[in-house]
C-alpha cells in the first residue's frame, strides 16, 4: 500500500506542469507575447525553425506525458508510480541541457524549465523516500 499524500502531491505537481506546458506551446502555436518573433540566430543551431514546431512538441511530450504521469500518480494499483513522471523530469532536464549545449547560453525560461525539472525529479525521490519499504 503506498502512501498516498506524497503520490497526490506529486499527481497535483504533474498537473501543473502539464497545464503549464500546454498554455506555453499554445502561445508559441500562435506566435503570441515573447514567442512573436523567432529567433534568427538558432536557426541552423537547433532542429527547429519556427515557435510552432516547438510548441507541438512541447504539448505532445510534456503537456500530455505529464498527464499521464499524473493519472498513474492518482490511479490505485499501479507498481511504481512515479516512474513515468521520474522519465518526464529526466526528459525535461536532459533536454535543457541539451539545447543549452546546442545554442550556447541561457535563457530565462530555460533556467525556469531547468528548475521545474529539478523538482519534479526530487519530488519523486520524495514520493520514493515516503513509501520504502520499513524493516519492523
């Protein structure tokens, strides 16, 4: 039986990040607020070439992969819970590194993407370090 606070914790957590990530790939779909111009100079740096493109991906991994680390944090039954969203942090903090190695320096959204991803991962070891099992 696993102790439920940490895993609806951590199920709000992913809910956030999803929401989050499906209103900033929503934005840069429509080219709106700070994602109105693309920057010239990634182009050729990176595999993208417009907002759009970005925005896609981000709302089909991040927006609907933390949606699903959600529900396995919520549903009952399930073996090990916080694997998927333990993948998604890892994704995201992989990923951040990735593109800061590609383009050379930080962004702000990228050292805030970076800090989510952080947390997300040390909220798994949270939800972990809370259902070990204990020697009686």
């Amino acid at each position: 039986m696993y102790n439920k606070r940490p895993l609806r914790l951590l199920g709000l957590y992913e809910l956030l990040l999803a929401v989050g990530a499906i209103i900033t790939g929503v934005a840069m779909i429509n080219g709106s607020g700070i994602f109105s111009v693309y920057p010239k100079e990634w182009l050729g740096k990176i595999p993208f070439e417009s907002w759009a493109s970005i925005g896609i991906l981000g709302i089909m991994v991040f927006g609907l992969g933390n949606i699903f680390a959600a529900i396995a944090s919520f549903s009952r039954g399930r073996t090990r819970p916080w694997l998927i969203s333990l993948f998604m942090g890892l994704l995201l903090l992989v990923g951040i590194i990735y593109f800061r190695i590609l383009l050379g320096e930080w962004y702000l959204a990228t050292a805030q993407f970076l800090i989510l991803s952080i947390l997300q991962i040390i909220f798994c070891f949270y939800v972990i370090y809370k259902n070990r099992p204990r020697i009686q």
